[in-house]
C-alpha cells in the first residue's frame, strides 16, 4: 500500500518564549516491510535541522529557536510503501518449530543478555499484582506435567501473544478522555478504559513478566477507506508493540485493534515505552501556558 502522511504539530505560547530546545521522532522507519520513499520537515519560525540516530536507531532531528516566539510549529510530510508483515517464509518457520524449544530460549542467558533492556520493567511497564493476575487469566492451552503441578505450554508463543493481545482488546474499552500521558500499565486495568498508549504499555508489561522481550512502537494505522474517508487524528497516529519470537525475530501486534497486523501500518519507530519515543518533546524558557495542536492525515494513494 502506498500512503502519503501529513503530521502538523503546532505550540501556541500565551506569552513570547524564547531558547526553545526540541527533539522530533517523526522519519519512518525502512526495513522489510516499509520504505520510506521521501520525508520532509519544517520548523517555524525557521532553524536549521541535527539529525542523529538514537540507541534505538530511530531517526532523531533536533532544532533550536533561540528568538522570541509566541507560536512553534513543526510540519512532516512522507510517503511510504508498505507490505503485509506476516511472510510465508515465516509460517513455514513457526510450523517447524517446536513450541517449548522457543519457550526455552526465551529463558537461555543469550536471549535475556541481548534483549535485557525490553525485558526490565520501567515507570510505565512495572510488573505490579494487578499486571501478574490479568497475565494469569490469559486464555491459553497447556498440559499438566507427569511428575509435577507445573502446567508446561504446548501453545507457541506466537499463539500466546494473539491471545494476549485478544484479550486485552475484549477486556477494556477505548476511551481517549479516561486517561493521560503519564497513565501506568496496572491502572488501566483499574480504568478499564483507555487508548492505544495504555493498552501497548499493559501488553509490554505483561510479556516482560512473561519473559518475552517487548518493545513500544509508534506510528501510523490508516483506516480512512475503511471509514468512507480519510482518518482523523486518533484513528491515524498510533501505538502498538513488537514482541521478540525465536526463530522468528520481532512481530508486530495491536491490542486496541483485533485485526491483523498489515500494510495499514506504518512504523515511526521503537523504545521501552512511549518516553523513549515521543513524536515532539523539548524545553523552553518562558510562560507555562501553552496551547497544542495535532493534526495528521493519513491518505491512500494509487501506485502507479
């Protein structure tokens, strides 16, 4: 699918502010199932642009306004062509494998040394009762050892994924006005409502107490066909998490959505959780009374 995106971010300051210093996480990513065919940013009032890789390898642009302004804007504009995620090569690899061998690995010194970072919790993920009772309530299939009460999987952990994710979608309603920004995995369990953010972090936070390595991701989930027109800004910005599937690699899944992860999707990039990947953050010297907009259209165009 080949989709042209607009993502306006616009600061209205009460009062001149001045040495406004701003870190945008905007470029989309290029790999196996998206390129990014061109990209664009502006800033207003002008600066020049740093760009730089971050320790995630998401594209970073940083910029400085040092003058007095009463308005930062910040205009991105992209095209990218996507392909669906899920490759027969890969069907073929999860039916060869052998799903304790990959509950295995997930436990061996190698996974949890190269994959330490998206298995230790942070301030959004942190592995509370709450997270540990709704993780044990995931609908699964397992047998009981011959010598043991321990319950040893016979599922994949694929299989336990789609079902963790299925769950919390059945289980929560999406809300944008019963939480925040600063929301924490084990209290949308108490909400029993939220948005994308909330539902990506109680995901990642019940795959790390599971063992399995998660990560956020923000992007884009166009849907504008699908509701007769383009989509407005929450259908179109979005977070959902990679999951790490020996043998496999890093598969995408989407708890608000109970669809399967396709070309609608477009990846901006990933972190621990969402402070490691905010679209714009930055600091300034001046009033705290700001206005923000956020406007973002995501449209389908013909290949040619």
């Amino acid at each position: 699918m080949k989709l042209r995106i607009s993502h306006i971010t616009t600061y209205h300051y009460a009062q001149p502010v001045t040495d406004s210093v701003n870190e945008i996480r905007l470029t989309p990513v290029t790999n196996e199932r998206q390129s990014c065919y061109n990209h664009t940013i502006s800033v207003e009032p002008n600066a020049p642009l740093f760009a730089y890789e971050d320790s995630f390898g998401n594209r970073v642009h940083a910029f400085s306004v040092n003058q007095a302004h009463t308005h930062l804007t910040i205009r991105t504009s992209m095209t990218v062509v996507t392909t669906e995620s899920f490759q027969p090569e890969s069907k073929r690899k999860m039916q060869n494998f052998k799903p304790t061998e990959a509950w295995d690995q997930l436990q061996s010194d190698a996974i949890i040394d190269r994959f330490i970072e998206f298995l230790l919790p942070t301030t959004y993920t942190e592995a509370t009762q709450e997270i540990i009772q709704f993780m044990n309530e995931v609908p699964s299939i397992g047998i009981v050892h011959d010598n043991t009460e321990e319950i040893v999987p016979v599922y994949s952990v694929y299989d336990w994924l789609k079902s963790l994710s299925n769950h919390i979608h059945t289980n929560f309603a999406y809300d944008p006005e019963a939480t925040t920004v600063s929301t924490k995995a084990y209290e949308l369990i108490e909400n029993q409502r939220g948005v994308c953010q909330d539902f990506a972090h109680l995901m990642i936070a019940i795959c790390r107490a599971k063992g399995i390595p998660a990560r956020y991701v923000s992007g884009y989930h166009f849907v504008g066909d699908l509701q007769g027109g383009a989509a407005d800004f929450e259908q179109a910005s979005h977070a959902w998490v990679e999951a790490y599937i020996p043998e496999l690699g890093w598969y995408s899944f989407d708890p608000t959505n109970k669809t399967a992860f396709d070309d609608r999707y477009v990846k901006l990039g990933h972190g621990r959780d969402y402070t490691d990947i905010v679209p714009v953050k930055g600091i300034y010297r001046g009033t705290s009374e700001q206005k923000l907009v956020v406007t973002v259209d995501v449209q389908k165009l013909q290949s040619k």
